[in-house]
C-alpha cells in the first residue's frame, strides 16, 4: 500500500536536476533516475521510522507544472510529511544577488534550481567520506558494493531500488568487507565513529550552518570538504560552499577570471561578495562557466581489494 501527495512549485522547476545531487554515481543503487524531463526519480531512504521509497514525477498542471509523489514503506509518512523541503520548497533563489555576468546569466538560464533538503545526516556522509581523497569511480563502486550487500531492497514496487543499512548493520560490517569494497581503514574509521553517534550527527540537519559544521567535524576523519558536502544536501544549506577540492576552486577561478591554478583562498575571495549564498554561487558558475582545458591527468583507478 502507497501514500501519496502533490506539491505545485511556486515557479520553474528541475526535478531532476535538483534531486539529482542525490545520486552517488550512474549506477546508484538508492537512487534511480527515468529518461527524459518528465521521467519519474526514484529514491531508497532510511527515515527514523524506517525504510522507505520514494517516486516523483513532473507533471502538468498550473502555471510550471505539479510533482506527484508516492512513497512505500513504513517511513512512507514521514517522507511525504516533509516532501516539499526535499523538493526545495524552503529555499529562497531569490536571495541571489549576482555579482559577475557569468552567474547572472546562469541565474537566468536555470530558474528551476533549488537546494534540496533530505533532513537526513548520514545517507549523505556515508558516501562522502567514502569520497574523500579518492576518484570518483572508485567511491561509487564501494557505495554500491556495500548498499547491495548490506542494505535492504527498498519497500514498493521497484525492481532495483535499496536502502542503506541500519547504523547498527553498518557498525557490524568486518574489517575485510570494508577492504573489498576497496575502502582504506582510515575512511572506514570515519565511517564507524559517526555511525558510533548516529543520534548525534543527525541533530545537525536542524542546525545552523556553524554549528553544524563544528557538530559534523568533532568525528575525526570529517573535515570542512565532507561536512560542507554533506550539509549542502541534508540541510540545503546555500552557503556551505565545499573548501579542500581537488578541483572546484580550479573551475571556479576559470570561470570567473580565466586564471588557471586558483586555490581554496582564491576561491573564497572570488565568492566574497556572495556571502550567505556562496554554495548556489558555485553550482552557477558550475552551470553557466566555461570549461577549463584538462591538462592535468586523472587520478588512476585504483583497487585495494586484491591487497
């Protein structure tokens, strides 16, 4: 049995867009995406009542559109209680004030952004810390090794759709396991001292942007990179613009000066004038700016699992 609700946005809308920061790799085994912009997305999630599944959709209706939700499960209710901060209902694009012509033309361009809100800590900082120092590849396949095998399939309908272990199924997976998801200790450590305060860390979806910060980086292992990650997504945070990037504040400085070799300081001093609203002024210039030339090599893929 499903429950279901409807949501009209007060303007221009991307669904998939906007959730799709959600989604840890193309082949996320919580998140599912339809083709095509009226496509249905689909998301696996662990509530504090318990697993859910969540499908929306972009319909018509009204002025830009209707997104109707259905949800399974027995977190179903509160996931549907809380849909319209998922969607970006509580974030304020009109905050944006541009200070560069790149991002007010990207502003323009893309009216349908908003900043999501799960209200869920650890679904985002599980596959961040995962993420850290690491190719993207590689942190997407040990999320996906360690969901599949761990997790749960999600409640409903879909075929393929999972939800991560409970915190205490999380804290009960072996040294080795970790080690064949290709996961080092000192991440799988992170890992486990937040799962050790899962409570703890989940209060921080209710703070402000300070003092969640400073509750996420008392776990050693979680610094300002995956605590700006993480709060970007659990609490839609407009400012928690991500500093120790290998690669963000390179693609910001290009497109904001066409210099190459901008640092994180760099970065922040280009961003000054945004203050407040320094993480959407990154997502524009991500979206609107010029692509810098790659010059520099990929990390290689590596693989610690045969070690």
């Amino acid at each position: 049995m499903s429950l279901t609700r409807t949501w009209t946005p007060p303007g221009p809308y991307d669904l998939h867009g906007n959730l799709g920061v959600l989604r840890r790799g193309p082949y996320d085994p919580t998140y599912r995406a339809e083709g095509g912009a009226g496509g249905a997305v689909w998301r696996g999630t662990r509530t504090p009542e318990g697993p859910a599944a969540l499908c929306v959709r972009l319909r018509p209706g009204g002025a830009h559109g209707q997104v109707r939700a259905e949800a399974w499960g027995p977190g179903a209710a509160w996931l549907l209680e809380r849909l319209p901060g998922l969607l970006g209902a509580e974030d304020d694009p009109d905050a944006f004030v541009p200070h560069h012509d790149l991002t007010r033309e990207a502003h323009r361009r893309h009216p349908g952004l908003r900043l999501i809100r799960t209200g869920r800590v650890l679904e985002s900082l599980i596959p961040s810390v995962l993420e850290q120092k690491f190719t993207a590849e590689e942190a997407y396949r040990a999320w996906r090794l360690l969901v599949r095998r761990f997790g749960e399939r999600a409640p409903g309908p879909h075929p393929n759709l999972w939800v991560m272990p409970h915190p205490r199924d999380w804290l009960r997976i072996p040294s080795w396991e970790w080690h064949r998801a290709g996961v080092d200790e000192k991440r799988s450590a992170a890992v486990l001292r937040a799962l050790q305060r899962a409570s703890r860390m989940e209060e921080a979806a209710h703070m402000g942007l300070a003092e969640a910060q400073a509750r996420l980086q008392a776990i050693p292992g979680i610094g300002p990179w995956t605590a700006a990650e993480v709060l970007q997504r659990s609490n839609g945070e407009p400012d928690a613009v991500t500093v120790g990037d290998l690669h963000l504040p390179r693609l910001v400085g290009y497109a904001l000066t066409g210099v190459r070799g901008v640092d994180d300081d760099g970065m922040l001093a280009l961003l000054a004038p945004y203050e407040g609203q320094r993480h959407r002024a990154s997502r524009l210039v991500l979206l609107g700016g010029p692509r810098m030339p790659r010059r520099q090599p990929r990390f290689p893929v590596g693989n610690i699992a045969p070690l």
